[in-house]
C-alpha cells in the first residue's frame, strides 16, 4: 500500500505498541503532525521539547516500555538534548523522533537547520538521518529494537520534511530485526561462573551491591532467591532502590556519598564485592585508590565496556543479570554470614536510630519529616519521581521502596527540571499508580511550565516542592567546603501557591509539622494537580556525606545539637 | 592481593587495531567521536574499501595501555556500525605506513639523493628540475629513517597515508561473525587456595 514517510512514522509506532508520544510540533515535522489525526495515538503536548524527552524517559522508567518524544528541527531538536543525555546516563530507553529541513537543503545552513545526528552522536545509543521515504520504517523498527535491547538507551531518528511528505509502498516487516553490527545477547564463558562461585564459596565479609541494572533486567526475583541461599547483605545504589524490597533483613540501604554510614563501612570491611547491574559511579565509590581495599570484586553487567572502567575487578561477567544468576545460583550451597551480619548490626548502632528521631520536633518543618509523614501516609507505595538535590537524597533516605520502578530519578547525569516532566511521562507509564513529585524550590522553577501540560492533559499528579529557599545542595557544599560563601544560591522564589492557581491547579501551603498528614491527604483526594509548597528548614543538610573524592568512610556527620535558621511560618 | 584500583601502572604503548565497519555516512565520524569522548588518543586512522561490497576496514593506533586496549575494543563493538574488532598488536602482522616526500634536489645533489633512497628502497616517482617526489613504504621506523638522512638536503612536503595492517598466515577475521564472545582477558584472579 501506498503511504507518505509521515504516515508510516505513525504506522510503525502503532505496530511497536506505542500509546502515547509526548511532543512539540513546528515546521519541519509538520507533515508527521498532520498525519498523526488520523492514528490512535494519544499526542501530549509539553511546553519546552526537554519536557517532551523527560517525559519520554519517565514513561520509559515507570513502564519499563520504549518511551516516545518528537520534536522539530533545529531549536526543537536541540531543546531535547537534556533530556537525551539524561536518558543515556541511567540507560533509558527512548525514541526520539526530530524533523529535518528538506534533504536538498541539508548543509546550506537553512531556517531551523541543525546537525542533529551530530549533535546527538556522543549521547545517544545509535542515531539515524533518513532522508528517503522508504528508510522510515526500517530505520524506526532498528531504533526501537537497539533503544530497548541490550543496555537500554535513547536513539534519535532525524527525518527530512521531504522524506516525510513522499509517497512510497510500504509492507510491514516483521521479521526479527537484523542489524550485523550490533549484538546485545553476550554471554559470558563457563569459566567465569566457576571463577566467581570459587570466590564467594571462601568469602567470609561478602557484600552485594545492586544497581540499576537489577531493575532493568527484572531480575528482582532472582536477586531474592541469591540473597535467600547465600544470605549475602545487599547496599543499593540510587537507581537501584527497590531493586530488594527496604524491609528484607539483608538489605541495608543505599551506599554511596550520601549513603548509609555503616554501608559504606562495610564496602570498606568487605573482603568480597559483587557488583550486580552497577557502575561504579564516582558518587558511590569515592576514593578510588583507598576504595573497598580488603575486597576481591565480582562484576555482572550487560555492557562489556563498564568491567574494569573505574574499578579493577577480578571477575567480570557480561550478561543478562537476570540469567547471570540463575545460571550461578545453583552451582553455590546455601550459606551463613553470622559474624559477619552481627558486625554490620554493631556498625549500624546508635546511627540505626535515624537521624530523623533526633530532629527537634518543635512545629520547625524539615525535608526529612516531610518525606518520612510521606512515606507513611502512602504507605510507601506511591511512585516518586525526584529531580536532583538534597530533597533527591532525602527521599532516598527517608522513603522506603519495597517495589522496583516506585523510584524514578536522574542519577547519572543529575539533570535539575527532570522531575515534573518525568512524572507526567510515569503518569502515562503506569495510570493506576499514585504519582508523587518531590522537588525543590530550584529544580522546579527550571520546567515548571510543564504544570500547564498537566491542566491541559488534565492529569492527576501531586507535587511536593521542598521549598529553603536555597540551591540546597550547592549551598550544602558552600556551608562545607567555601566557608559559607553563598554565591547565587539563595532564592527569590515566586508564590508557588498562587502559580499552581494560575494553572488552573490547586496550590496549598505547609509550613508545620502537624499540618503535613492533613495536606497531603487533601492533595491525594483532589481529583487534579496538586502543588504544595513545603516551607522547610533554609540550611538544613543531608547526612552523612563523603566529600566529592575522598575516602569512603571518611563521612560528615550531622552535628548535635541541630542549629535551627528557618524562622518558621514566615 | 586484591586487585587494586585508579589508574593502570602499566605503561601505554602503541595499539593497533583492525575494524572492519559498515561503509555508511557518519561511521568514520562516530568512530573518531568515540576516540575523543573517551579522551584515548588517535596515533593513526587510515580507512578504505575491503573486497566486500558495503564493507569498509579501519586500522587504529592509538597509545594505550592493555586494559584501556580492552576498553576501545569494547567500546569500538558498542558501535552499531561496526562489524567486527581486531587488536592485532600481539598477534604476527604485516604492518605499514607509506609516505611521499618532496626533498630538494638540484643537480648537484641529486645522485647522493637518489642513493639514499636506493638504500632505503624508496621509489622516485616524480623528477623536477629543483627536486625529486619520493614514495617509501615499510614501517615507521624505516620511513622515520629515510626522512633522517633527507632532512639535510632539505625536505619541502610530506603526505603519510598512517598505518595499515593485516595478520600473517591464512588467518583471516570474518567481516560478520555471528557471535563474539564477551572476553575478558585481562581477568586474573588468583583463586584462593583450597
């Protein structure tokens, strides 16, 4: 049958299952616009194209499904950087569809011409310029096979208007995608498996640390059923909470620069790590030269490239998490670590009180109780979308994940903005949820326009903005480190109340302890968005923190007593 | 011991790899991307047509140490565009560069010139009045060689194709092979003693 190259994006995307693309019209992508009426398609338009690419994402991480943005050429399509480098840094499959000026205009530096595909090259998996009709469909088959396969990430299709608006046949193919190049299903060699099984049979301080990588391969159960045989605890990275639900007896929470104190103690203690679906991060390992000196390392990653990156490891194992460990699971007996349990139990001591029980209860509001009445109130089983800062590592503190894909946010690239985009793509990813926003008072500012997208798609989602008044993390790191010299970091915030209402949402203000379960609940039963502006404590800070590079365990401490600032209910 | 961490003690030293890559636009691009991203230094890339149609072959040096080799070989296959990957620096291979140089030579210089290049087994390929177009190739070393004993006559142009390399034996690497196993060798735990 005959179809124009803009016809045939909507065909291919139908067949891939796609229910909603998040997007920005303007000239060049025009054609694909027009024939997008005539598909079943829900289209949401965003008020800036990174919207449109963090929605993507959000939808991506909630659903575990190919996420969709599309923008126009040149300002559109740059507009989506962000949000695609974002998405490559966690490993989140989107597609991301851009219009291109005419293919005989390409290089004549034309109205809204941008090199997109070059622009995009280093923070994208793969990305293709089509400039023929008869190249849509395989070349948007190939991007969604290459962003979901493997280790997920985003792909980006530039499509010239004139490819867009030509006729040609079109079959649908649907025949396994082929590309010779490209071969995500690596396996690893029967040695390695026998090699790593040696090493954690003799291990005495063994130590799991669970990353992103348990998520996307699904392989929660299967990380379960390890923990169970070996009785192996298990610290989480940022992006892998509620990789093991936070109320498993082995599960000692997250690692890492503002991880748990007697985690990252027991990383430093162990004499074996196995390293499941993570990277290594800089923000979790802190000194390389002084990192977990005592342990021998097993790494299983799908991405050949991340074994030996930062840290030198003496198993590396590529492959499917999942399949990794039902392959290694039953080559090892059932184990015990009592001593070695009892040790991180006596580590844990007094700091096991959290910090939280300490916090002066005086009607003062901090991001801590905010969070923490949070969790109670959903029952821990709403999903949070966060944007990055020190409400980002309070929630991760505070709100416990007992379930995998309830905590969305930007790890890698630490991208302030993506919250509220990302929760309007995870409202779509998963629409019986509860969806929850925590955000500051600075990371909202920067895509905050996006609360017109949730009026006009009229959308329920609730939005904690953790107001001090500061850039809170930046003003962390003054208080620490540049003698309390706040460049740029206090804020003139506008009335968030009162912009919620210009929206057409609900806007309520919380600026006491005892007023939180009240609010909360009264935005959980509003039918449609709901921003509260939680009045925090202005210098508060998050703890424990190792400083950017240095030991793992060389931590900051909260000091005692608690200095308040905030005057509270200004 | 435990495997330690931070950066390699080992010394870098000139890696040569063989790339077969599909022969579309932007593959030259997103190779010499990756080579910049990841901040590992390109000594030489030379690219051409292999006898398969749609098939292109890259040869890469670049100064690296062996874990870092591993890495680009990795990251090289990460590359939906190529096709297969061939760290050919320990493996017995035929290796060359070719140059051509414009040396002065005016009568009276010219027969000493073209002695030298008789010992090196240099060609002359373009004669003139003021100086001579020499074409050599071997390794660099040979062609550092020549350009040692030309500089005192003078050496006006130069133009170095960079390095090219194919494995001796009847070896040869598969443009496409189905399945690369996921290697890696520099693993050497020493297991603990039962």
């Amino acid at each position: 049958m005959k179809r124009t190259g803009a016809q045939i994006v909507w065909e291919v995307l139908t067949r891939e299952g796609v229910e909603v693309v998040f997007g920005y019209p303007g000239g060049a992508i025009l054609p694909t616009y027009d024939a997008m009426l005539d598909y079943p398609i829900r289209h949401v338009l965003t008020r800036h194209e990174q919207g449109a690419a963090h929605m993507a994402d959000g939808y991506a991480r909630a659903s575990g499904k190919v996420g969709v943005a599309m923008a126009t050429s040149g300002p559109g399509a740059t507009n989506l950087v962000t949000g695609i480098a974002t998405a490559m840094m966690d490993s989140s499959p989107i597609v991301c569809i851009t219009g291109q000026v005419a293919s005989s205009a390409i290089g004549s530096d034309a109205f809204q011409e941008t090199d997109v595909t070059g622009v995009t090259l280093p923070i994208t998996k793969h990305n293709y310029l089509v400039t023929r009709a008869e190249d849509v469909a395989p070349a948007l088959r190939e991007a969604f096979y290459i962003a979901r396969s493997g280790r997920p990430g985003p792909v980006l299709v530039d499509i010239t208007k004139d490819a867009q608006y030509t006729e040609t046949d079109f079959e649908w193919d649907d025949s396994p995608v082929r590309l010779p190049g490209y071969r995500p299903d690596l396996r690893a060699l029967p040695e390695e498996f026998e090699r790593a099984a040696e090493l954690i049979r003799s291990a005495e301080r063994p130590l799991i640390l669970a990353g992103h990588g348990v998520v996307m391969s699904g392989a929660m159960q299967e990380l379960l059923a390890f923990v169970q045989k070996t009785q192996i605890p298990v610290a989480l990275t940022l992006l892998g909470l509620g990789a093991l639900p936070a109320s498993h007896p082995l599960n000692l929470g997250m690692m890492g620069m503002h991880g748990e104190a007697w985690v990252n103690t027991a990383i430093q203690e162990a004499d074996l790590l196995l390293a499941f679906g993570m990277r290594f991060d800089d923000r979790v390992t802190g000194n390389l030269a002084t990192y977990a000196p005592k342990a021998r390392k097993i790494h299983v990653d799908i991405d050949p490239t991340e074994i030996n990156k930062n840290v030198k490891v003496d198993v590396g194992i590529v492959g499917d998490l999942g399949a990794t460990l039902r392959q290694l699971l039953p080559v090892l007996p059932a184990m015990e670590h009592k001593p070695w349990i009892n040790h991180i139990e006596e580590l844990k001591g007094d700091s096991a009180v959290r910090d939280i029980q300490n916090m002066p209860d005086s009607g003062h509001l901090y991001a801590a109780h905010v969070i923490h009445d949070l969790w109670r109130i959903t029952g821990g089983e709403a999903l949070i979308v966060t944007d990055v800062g020190q409400h980002q590592m309070w929630e991760a503190q505070y709100y416990r994940h007992e379930q995998p894909r309830t905590l969305i946010t930007s790890g890698g690239l630490g991208t302030m903005g993506f919250a509220l985009p990302a929760a309007v793509g995870a409202r779509f990813g998963r629409p019986q949820d509860e969806v929850w926003v925590i955000v500051g008072d600075g990371g909202f500012q920067m895509t905050q326009a996006e609360l017109a997208t949730c009026r006009q798609e009229d959308i329920k989602i609730n939005i904690a903005i953790i107001n001090n008044g500061y850039l809170g993390m930046v003003r962390q790191w003054q208080e620490f480190f540049y003698g309390r010299r706040y460049a740029a970091t206090p804020l003139v915030n506008p009335d968030f109340v009162k912009l919620a209402e210009a929206h057409g949402l609900t806007g309520l203000r919380v600026e006491r302890r005892d007023q939180v379960q009240e609010v909360v609940q009264q935005a959980r039963e509003d039918p449609g968005t709901v921003v509260i502006d939680f009045r925090v404590e202005k210098e508060d800070s998050v703890y424990p923190m190792v400083p950017a590079g240095a030991d793992l365990d060389a931590m900051i401490r909260r000091p005692n007593p608690i200095v308040e600032t905030a005057q509270s209910g200004d | 011991m435990p495997s330690s961490n931070g950066s390699s003690p080992e010394r870098p030293v000139p890696h040569t790899f063989v790339a077969y890559v599909e022969d579309k636009p932007g593959v030259l691009n997103r190779v010499a991307s990756l080579f910049r991203r990841r901040a590992y230094n390109i000594e030489s890339l030379t690219v051409g047509h292999t006898d398969q149609p749609g098939v292109s072959r890259m040869t890469i040096v670049t100064n690296v140490d062996r874990e870092t080799a591993r890495r680009v070989e990795a990251n090289l296959y990460k590359l939906v565009n190529v096709l297969r990957v061939e760290n050919v620096t320990e493996t017995p291979s035929v290796m060359r560069d070719l140059a051509l140089i414009k040396v002065r030579a005016d009568a009276e210089s010219r027969a000493q010139v073209l002695q030298v290049c008789d010992v090196f087994r240099a060609r002359v390929v373009d004669v003139a009045p003021e100086a001579l177009v020499v074409e050599i190739t071997g390794t660099e070393d040979k062609i550092e060689g020549l350009l040692e004993v030309l500089r005192p006559f003078g050496i006006l142009e130069m133009v170095r194709t960079g390095r090219v390399a194919m494995t001796r034996g009847a070896h040869t690497p598969t443009f496409n092979p189905e399945f690369v196993p996921a290697r890696i060798p520099e693993n050497h735990a020493t297991l603990p003693q039962a």
